[in-house]
C-alpha cells in the first residue's frame, strides 16, 4: 500500500478549501445553533446563493467579479430576512421546517430548465473564477511542495490563503460579539428567551441579528467553495451539506468559537484518510473484491465515521471542547 499517497492526501485536507468552505458554513451555523438556539437546516441554501451570486453576475451577465460579491452578501441577508420574518416568532421547529424546505426550493430553482441561459441549470455555470486569481500574487510561481508529501499550486495557495483569513476573521468577529453585551443576550435566548423578553429585550430582533449574521458568515464559504472549483453546480447545496455543517458544529463543541474550525479539519481529514486507506486496501488485494469495491468505499467510509460520530454522541455529546448545557435547547 502506498502509505505516502494516503498520508499526503489527508494532511493536505486538513487546511484544504474544502474544509475552510465547510468550516464557514459551520461558524454560521454555530452562530445560530450553538450561541442562540436556532434550529437552521437550511444552511447549504446560503452558501447556495452565494456562490450563485458570483458566477451569475460574472459569468451569465459579464459583470465585473466584485460587485458578484456584493450581490452574494446581499442575497444572503435577503434570504435571512426572507426566512426569518415568518417564523422566529413561533416555535424553535417551524424554523427548522422552513430552512429545510427554503434550500430544497433554492436548489431546485437553480436546476430548472427554464432558467438555464441564466444559472447553467443542472450543468452549473463556470468561467466567473479568472477575476479572483488575477488578483493572486502566488501567480506563476510553483506553489509549495513540502517533502514530497503536501503539494499546493498557486492557484491552491491563493484560495488558501484568503479562505485562512476570511475563518480567522469570522472567529475573531464571533469572539467580540459573543465577549459583548449583544452575545450575551443571545445565550441567554438559547436558555430561556420567556425570560428575556421579560426583560424588556426583542427576542425576534435579536435572533434576525444572529440568522442574517450567520447566514452571512455562511456565504462567504460559498464563495471559497465555487471560486476553488472555478464552477457552481446547485446538486452541491444539498441537505447533506448542512447535516456534515452540523456534524461538524458538534463535533468541535457548540458554541466554541474554534469548534467549528477543529471539527471541519477532523471531520475531512478522517474521511478523506479512510477513504484512501479503503481504495488502496482494495487496489492491493489486502481487502477482497467481494466484500468492499472500489467504487463502494465512497460509501463505506461514511458508514465508518458515521459510526464514530454516534459512540461520539453517546459518551460525549457536547463534542470535542463543548460544554453538554451548550446543547440544551429551549424550543418553546
């Protein structure tokens, strides 16, 4: 077996665009679930939109890359506003019922036919990435190769780069709001938001903050999601996207500022190691053919860390640096 291939791949995921984007999309989430209570299944259709907001600007209307970032971050606070004026007022669940079916609605809006010459439909739209990478100043050089072992191009330590940045910001903006009067009444919604409101404090003001404030930290791991595959497809914000933002949220521990970060590096990095060791188990006859395929380790390696993920559950269910009242939620 080729244990150098197997080891590079998972180092590589560890800080890989694909676990900042989810990474993002799980300090959103945190925001949220962990610090105010809010059951949001729905957060793939924010990174959904944002990342929609780019490549139609630039690459069905022409329109230079920048304001495509502006028409992402407004889109993701109209969804928020769109999502939450109807139900924060009601019960913790109806949320959650609206989110779901709200990115179901999003996705299927950007597969229909009828708007292909606009969103691509099913096919997705590319060509909206040149812009970002000019702006690159890796570009032309041979990007990193250390050891043999982690190899990044330029292109790749672009993306890196400003997608390290924009997580270490959402933390360092999550960190302040949370240390400040405004997070702290937040949690105490997350406890009991009767008492709050006795309090003389808008419950429904407050939890539209955390939902537009959330979904906005969630578009820009968007962003990193399509400007690394220089494409957009809408299959890809599907609810399994949100249901891996939530595993990664518990993961890490709720309403830790850094869980999320932790949680989105463990998270790929064990399903990107297991599923390498089962592809080359297979490759090299260690793992007969008739009990695992190649093609079925996909799923075989979700089965795995889906088992770990609910002994996880059961003997610590707060995660990694959670706290177990973290997770208690008043849905009242």
């Amino acid at each position: 077996m080729n244990w150098q291939s197997i080891f590079s791949v998972s180092l590589e995921s560890i800080i890989g665009s694909t676990t900042i984007a989810y990474a993002l999309a799980a300090i959103g989430l945190n925001v949220h679930f962990g610090y105010t209570g809010l059951l949001n299944f729905g957060q793939s259709a924010f990174l959904g939109v944002g990342a929609y907001g780019i490549a139609i600007t630039v690459a069905t209307f022409g329109l230079p890359f920048f304001l495509g970032v502006g028409i992402g971050l407004a889109a993701a606070v109209l969804l928020a506003l769109l999502l939450g004026i109807p139900t924060l007022r009601l019960r913790a669940d109806y949320l959650a019922i609206v989110t779901i079916a709200a990115a179901e609605i999003i996705r299927l809006f950007y597969r229909a036919t009828d708007l292909r010459k606009w969103t691509g439909a099913s096919d997705g739209l590319q060509g909206f990435s040149q812009d970002f990478y000019d702006l690159s100043p890796f570009q032309g050089s041979k990007g990193v190769n250390i050891a043999d072992i982690i190899t990044f191009t330029d292109r790749e330590l672009w993306v890196l780069l400003v997608g390290w940045v924009l997580v270490a910001l959402s933390c360092l903006v999550v960190w302040l709001l949370m240390k400040s009067p405004w997070g702290r009444v937040l949690k105490a919604i997350r406890e009991d938001e009767d008492a709050v409101r006795s309090l003389g404090k808008s419950v429904f003001s407050y939890k539209m903050q955390s939902l537009v404030l959330g979904g906005v930290i969630g578009c820009l791991g968007g962003f990193v999601f399509a400007l690394d595959r220089a494409a957009v497809q809408p299959d890809t914000w599907g609810t399994e996207f949100t249901f891996f933002a939530y595993t990664i949220v518990i993961l890490g521990g709720a309403a830790r500022v850094f869980g999320p970060v932790v949680g989105a590096s463990i998270f790929w990095v064990l399903l990107v190691f297991i599923d390498s060791t089962l592809s080359e188990a297979i490759n090299n006859k260690v793992i007969p053919t008739w009990l695992i395929t190649v093609n079925q380790a996909g799923s075989v390696r979700y089965i795995l860390v889906g088992i770990g993920l609910i002994l996880l559950l059961i003997y610590r269910p707060q995660g990694i640096f959670g706290d177990k009242r973290e997770v208690m939620l008043d849905v009242r």
